[in-house]
C-alpha cells in the first residue's frame, strides 16, 4: 500500500509540476482571462482524473 500512496503523491506532484512548466512556458498569465480560465479548467480535470485512477489503486492495495 506504501508504493501506491507515494504513486498516488508522486503523480499529482508530477502533473503540477508539468501545469506550472506550461503555464510558465505559454506566459498564460499574460493571455486573456478567458484562456487562463481554461487552462486552470483543464489542469483541475486533469488533476481529479489522475487522483481518482490512482485512489483507486491505493484501495485496492488495502483490500489485498
């Protein structure tokens, strides 16, 4: 179960960091408030897909 907690850590970690490199990268602070809001929009998603796939697995591993 430790391995798939720090997956589950270590995936979100990664992500954001991926999000602020591109956000960074495409200055998405200087783009029309409409784009900002998609990008934000788009990472949250992100975000709660790859907790809920791997929440999954954490659970699974304590089932075992």
């Amino acid at each position: 179960m430790r391995r798939t907690t720090l997956q589950l850590v270590l995936g979100v970690v990664l992500l954001d960091a991926v999000a602020i490199g591109i956000y960074e990268l495409a200055d998405i602070a200087h783009r029309p408030r409409q784009s900002q809001i998609v990008f934000v929009a788009v990472w949250t998603a992100a975000t709660a897909i790859t907790v809920a796939v791997l929440l999954r697995r954490v659970r699974l591993a304590r089932r075992r």
